[in-house]
C-alpha cells in the first residue's frame, strides 16, 4: 500500500492524518465522523465552540455540503486555492456537529497540494482539518514541525503524511505559509474574517463591489478565534528594529537591524518580496523559537512590515503572537 492509500483507510477507519497542504500543515479527520473529529479537539487542545474547515476535492463535491450564491461562485473561481469561504450548511449535510460546533454555516475550501487532494480523492470523504499545531501554537509548514508537535507522544492515532509526493513540485508545501483567507458570506455585506494570501483588494475585484473587514479590532468574529495565537515559547517584540544582547531577530527588507553584538537574525524577504515573506514567517518562527531556547534567548524582536495587501496577514499574525494575554 502506497502512503496515500493507507492514509485514506486510516481516514476511513476514523484515525487522523498530518495532511500537507499549500498554506499550512492540516489535522485532518472524516468531517463525516463526529467521534474521529472529536479526537482532533482533544489533541490540539482545541475549545470545542471553535468551528473547523471542511476541505473537500471539488465544487461538486462543495455544492453537496454548502449552499452556494452567486457571490460565493466567483470567489470558488480562486479553488483550488488558499481561500476558505463561510456559507449556509446545505440541510441534511453529512457533516458532523462537532465541526461546525452546532452553527448552521459552515467553513469550506480546496486545497491547491498535489497530496491533499489525492487523500481527499482517494477516501472520497470531506475532511475537517485546522492546522496541525497545538491550540495557540505556531502554525506548522513543514513535516518536521508536526512531527515535533504530534509525532513523539506515543500518539499511534496520526499518521503524518510527508510532503512531497513523486515529482509534483509544483504544489511544494506550505508554498504560500500562512492559513487561508477566511471570508463570510452569510452576511449582507461579504466580510473578512482572517487575511491570507489572498488578499482584500483581490476579492473586492472578483466580486465587484467593496467587502467589509471583520478582522481589524480584537472583538472575536470567528467564533472561538482567541486574539492570541501563533505563539512561540519564546517571547515577541513586534515593530521594532532594535535587538539587544540575548535577543534573536527576525528582519525584512535591506534595511537590516541595529545589531552590533553579532545577534542571530534571519531575514524574512532581503527583497521586501511579500509572499517570499508570508512563505518564510512560521518556518523562521520557529527557527528562531529553537536558536532561543536552546541558547537561553529571552526574546524574538521583528522589524516593521508593510501594512497592506498580504502584509495584512503576517502582520495580523504577529499582532497575534506577540499578544500576552
Ligand atoms: O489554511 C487553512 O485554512 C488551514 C489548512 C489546514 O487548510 N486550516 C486552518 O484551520 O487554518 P484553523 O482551524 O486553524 O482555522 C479555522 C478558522 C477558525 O478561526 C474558525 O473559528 C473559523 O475558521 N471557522 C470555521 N468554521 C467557521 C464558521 N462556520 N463560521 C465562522 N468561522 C469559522
Ligand atoms: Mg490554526
């Protein structure tokens, strides 16, 4: 049996499996099986009252678990692809309460990996994956991160698929590096509920009109999303370009830090390239997270970073991880 085919009867017999998809690594379990799904709330430590993303192979397959209007046809122009939308349960779907925590819309998108979609494929089940962290943890983008997470605890119950597959490096993982876009459209006005890689002005272009942003203020829209998130062990410092003796630096742009004991940086773009950054942010996260700690570092000071376009998400994820409360 090949990795897929026994990812997809581990699926089928109601196991998880680390699925590697373009934005992050996901968690996945039959989004049909209230009691698979419910171990994946148990693992990450995960507040049962916050919902999950159905990851599904096709729109047809989308339109059997989600009503979709017009608006939500345009932006399915963009799957497979890093952008999930909310939508209106479709009545009688098979998807399990637990994933959609007793709410009547439901979170759904297709992933754009070569190895998510032939599990999705091969099992022929939607399946219910967040990412692959524990809850308030970095978001992991490669195998090893997972690994680290869930691999080592005498977990026999996930199996971690690699991530790459045969040739198709054209779907490299974690390729864009920060979890789907999450847009609303149960609402009259469609609404942002997290920035990603695909961006507002993108959206507001596909549909032709303005969108509204429910992401800005650190009221809760997606329900359960907590403000702190993403967080390393180490502690952050946010729009700074200043690192003292003891500290590690995450820069961006040419315009390095001032450093002059020698510190550990790493740079998130030297082009100020935004998506070569938002490609980069987890995986020097947690790459500066291990220097520290191993070293006895107290903190991790990051450089300012454009406001806008996909700026909006890696900061919005920084805003998060720096958070302490
Ligand atoms: O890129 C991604 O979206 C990754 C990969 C694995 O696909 N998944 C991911 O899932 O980031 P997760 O669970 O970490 O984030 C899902 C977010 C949560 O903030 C949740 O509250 C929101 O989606 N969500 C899920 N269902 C919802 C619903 N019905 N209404 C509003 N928000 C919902
Ligand atoms: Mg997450």
């Amino acid at each position: 049996m090949n990795i897929i085919d026994q990812a997809s009867e581990a699926i089928k017999q109601g196991r998880l499996v680390a699925m590697p998809t373009e934005t992050v690594y996901g968690l996945a379990a039959n989004a049909e099986d209230d009691y698979a799904c419910h171990k994946i709330f148990a693992l990450k430590n995960r507040p049962t009252k916050n919902p999950l993303i159905v990851h599904v192979a096709s729109f047809i397959q989308a339109q059997e678990i989600a009503i979709f209007n017009e608006d939500a046809r345009l932006i399915a122009s963009l799957w497979p692809g890093p952008i999930t939308m909310v939508l209106p349960k479709k009545p009688g779907a098979a998807i399990a309460d637990s994933v959609t925590a007793g709410l009547d819309t439901v979170a759904i998108r297709i992933p754009a990996h070569q190895i998510a979609l032939k599990l999705l494929n091969q099992c022929g089940k939607p399946l219910a994956a967040p990412s692959a962290n524990p809850s308030g943890r970095l978001s992991p983008t490669s195998f090893q991160h997972v690994e680290i997470y869930f691999g080592n605890n005498n977990n026999d119950d996930v199996l971690i698929l690699p991530d790459t597959y045969g040739n198709h490096a054209k779907y490299e993982t974690s390729q864009y590096g920060l979890e789907s876009t999450i847009i609303d459209l149960t609402t009259n006005t469609p609404t942002i509920l997290r920035y990603g890689f695909i961006t507002p002005n993108l959206i507001e272009s596909i549909l032709g009109k303005s969108i509204a942003h429910g992401t800005s203020s650190k009221e809760i829209k997606a329900p359960g999303m907590a403000f702190k998130h993403y967080s390393p062990v180490t502690s952050i410092t946010i729009n700074s370009n200043h690192i003292e003796e003891g500290e590690v630096g995450l820069e961006f742009g040419h315009n390095s830090m001032v450093n002059n004991k020698g510190s550990y940086t790493l740079n998130l773009s030297k082009n100020g390239d935004m998506a070569e950054a938002a490609h980069n942010l987890f995986k020097m996260l947690h790459q500066l997270d291990s220097y520290a700690i191993t070293n006895n570092m107290t903190k991790i000071v990051v450089a300012k970073i454009p406001n806008e376009g996909i700026g909006l998400a890696i900061n919005d994820r920084l805003d998060r991880a720096a958070e302490t409360t």
